[in-house]
C-alpha cells in the first residue's frame, strides 16, 4: 500500500495538501522560542545590573538585605531555568527533536520531559518563585518599611493558589496514569 492511502481507499490531493501544512505549521511556533530566548538575554541582564548594584554597597549591606539579595537573584534564575525548561521542552515535543550538543552536554531531562512533565514542572516552578516572592515579603515586615497587609494577603491567596494547581495537576496525571495503566492491563 502507498504512503498515500490508507485502509480505507486513497487520499485526495486536497487532503494531503492540508496535513502538510497542517504539519508544517508547527514551525509557526519556532520564533515564540526565540523569543523566550531573548527573554532569558532580558534576565540575565538583570541579573547582573542587581548584582553589581548591590555589591557596590557590600560594606554597607546587612544579614537581611543579603538574603534579600540572594532570593532576588534565586527568583531570576529560577525563571531563567523556567524558561529554558518551556524552550527545550516545547521545542522537541510540538516543534522537532535537538540534535545538538554532546551526550555529556545534554541535560538528562532533555527528550524526556512530555507534555504532562512539562506542566508539572512548570507549576512547581511557579511555586517556589512564587515562595521566593512571599518570603521576600516576610523579610520586608522587619524593615522600617511599611507593608501592605493587603498586598500581603494576596501574597499569600496567590501562592496558595499556586501550590492547590499544582498538588490538582500532579493528581490528574497520576489519576490518567492509573487509568492509561489499567486500559492496557485490560
């Protein structure tokens, strides 16, 4: 049988022509990636724009405005690894495979990381920015400045909020993973 039929009787060239482009389309999303790239260059650049400020002040900082420097910089980095995840991740499973980088180069994770995977880690990646964020917060009710208790309940409505989505995603995969596994036990 042809490449171009099927069980049931051969395919029209309108159809073929429609899976193909249907198929080629997922190149559409090839520049949203670069994109996010770009937006990891953004991070960076922040990143080092806080560092180098806040070290110009070394003498000066204390034990709280260095921990508050550090979650700054965990809160950046963790959203660059973010990022990176959704790049890699989305790149190989709706766009095509990377075929880059040495065996030792690539990261474990990389190919193997499906849609399911995908969400979960974005989700607890939301969390634990959103726990940096919180905590920040926390440390800020120390200083003179004053802060907002309203600003601060949404604070903590958000991350609450965040961490039930994620306990609720990682339950649904779980639920469709029992599910999937006694349909092929059947």
């Amino acid at each position: 049988m042809r490449q171009s039929e099927r069980s049931w009787g051969p395919r029209s060239r309108w159809e073929l022509a429609v899976e193909t482009v249907l198929f080629a389309s997922r190149w559409l999303l090839a520049p949203l990636y670069l994109g996010m790239i770009a937006a990891v260059g953004a991070i960076l650049f922040v990143f080092a724009r806080e560092l180098i400020t806040e070290l110009r002040d070394l003498w000066e900082l204390d034990a709280e405005k260095v921990i508050l420097l550090a979650l700054s910089l965990i809160d950046l980095s963790l959203t660059a690894n973010l990022l990176l995840i959704v790049i890699f991740a989305g790149y190989e499973n709706f766009v095509s495979k990377i075929h880059v980088g040495t065996d030792e180069d690539r990261p474990d994770w990389m190919g193997a990381v499906d849609y399911s995977g995908l969400k979960i880690k974005l989700i607890a990646s939301i969390v634990a920015i959103s726990a940096i964020e919180l905590l920040r917060a926390f440390l800020r009710l120390g200083e003179s400045a004053e802060v907002n208790p309203d600003q601060l309940r949404w604070l903590v409505i958000t991350h609450l909020t965040f961490v039930t989505s994620g306990v609720l995603l990682a339950v649904m995969d779980w639920v469709t993973s029992e599910t999937n596994s006694h349909v092929v036990q059947k």
